[in-house]
C-alpha cells in the first residue's frame, strides 16, 4: 500500500503546507516546489486537486500540468474534470491519474466510453455516507448503494477507485475500516481510501485490507502524522 499526499490548489498557490514543508520553504507555495518537496521526503505520487475549478471560480489548468511535466513523483490530477478534452489534456502532459467526480457516476454511458479511450488511466472518485453514494457536496446522499456502484464499474478498464467516507473524513473518528476492507475485496480496481485517517497503525490495518493506497490530507498538515515516518514505510 502506498500514501499519497494531497495537495489542494486555489489561486495559483498550495492551500496547505504541513509544518515540515513550512519549515524548508518558507513562504513558498508554488506548487511545483511544493510537489518536489513531498518527492525529496520519499513520497513518489502526489494527488493534486484543482479547487478553483472544482468550485467553478476559477481553474489552474496551467499549473497542475506543471506539476505534472516537472515529473518529479506521479501526479494523480482532478478538479472538475467533467469532459474528454480534459481528460486528453492531462494525460498528454503525463497524469499518472486523472480523477472524476459524479459526471463518472451519473453518466455511466460517457464513463464507459472515455474508460476504454483511457484505459488505467481514470480514477472514479464518490463520496459514501452509510455505504451510500453521497453527491453535491455531500448535502445530498443517493438511493444508490457503493456496491451496485461497484457491480457498475465491474468490467471497466480503470485505474481506481477513490472513496471518502463522508462523516469521517476531515473529523477525528477514524479510518472506516470495516467498509473499506469490503470495497477492496469487492472491487476489481485498486482502492484509494481518503477520510479519517490520523495514526500509523490506521495505515497499516487499511494495508492488511487490501486497500491500495491511502489519501492524506489534514493529518499531515496538522501534525498528526509525520510526512517523514509515512513516506518511510508508505512512500511507494
């Protein structure tokens, strides 16, 4: 199992920076220097969210294809990417990943087609509440349950699924670990689990459940986690 940090994009700048990073580049938010920085520590992906264009202010298309060329860890990239143009584009400049939101999920028609135009290259991202699809911003939870989601994507070529347990993540209650233990062993592409996760040894039960890789956002910037011990045992 691997750990990959994530990175939050907004006007042209890194939202967060852990305090490590803090403490090496200053004021610095590039994100390109923010990117090189997680890789000198051992991390060798990187999850880099557009939320400018997530949020339809604004985009950084230009930057996240940056990051991507400088190419000094794998770049899983996302933030509104709703079309096959975009989809095109960031593979081009070399996105290890390009991640979906409910588009993927509520067009199962267009996720069909651009997955066979990008095989291994799409990473399907939903929401869950209560083992439920959970969308627009997780105000609204869908009668779909994850695993008809799961028998949906059975047979296409992605190259993952990302799942954020809604109530968990950003909070302090923990890894789902009983939920994602079942996703990974139903699933037939790669887990990515984000939500929660706070301790070393909430990493290591989600590695004994299959999951295969892990999304760490506000446990590594707060301190929760030291980047250095993570990237040690689950930099890739």
């Amino acid at each position: 199992m691997i750990a990959i940090p994530s990175v939050d994009l907004k006007g042209g700048l890194c939202v967060d920076l852990c305090a490590a990073c803090k403490d090496e580049l200053g004021s610095v938010q590039h994100p390109v220097s923010v990117a090189r920085w997680w890789a000198n520590i051992g991390f060798q992906r990187l999850h880099l969210l557009d939320l400018d264009a997530e949020s339809g202010t604004g985009a950084n298309g230009d930057l996240v294809e940056d990051v991507i060329r400088d190419a000094a860890l794998e770049v899983d990239a996302g933030g509104a990417v709703q079309t096959t143009d975009q989809i095109d584009r960031l593979v081009s400049a070399g996105a290890s990943k390009v991640v979906l939101g409910i588009r993927a999920i509520e067009e199962p028609e267009w996720l069909a087609s651009v997955a066979h135009l990008f095989p291994g290259a799409l990473v399907v991202s939903t929401d869950v509440r209560e083992r439920r699809v959970a969308t627009r911003g997780w105000v609204r939870t869908m009668s779909l349950d994850i695993f008809d989601l799961l028998d949906d994507l059975a047979g296409l070529p992605l190259g993952g699924l990302l799942v954020t347990t809604v109530g968990v993540e950003g909070q302090r209650s923990g890894a789902d670990l009983s939920l994602l233990e079942d996703v990974a062993e139903a699933c037939a592409a790669p887990v990515i689990a984000a939500g929660g996760v706070r301790t070393m040894n909430e990493l290591r039960a989600l590695e004994h459940r299959g999951v295969h890789a892990v999304l760490l956002g506000q446990a590594l910037y707060s301190a929760e986690l030291d980047p250095r011990s993570v990237a040690q045992e689950f930099g890739g």
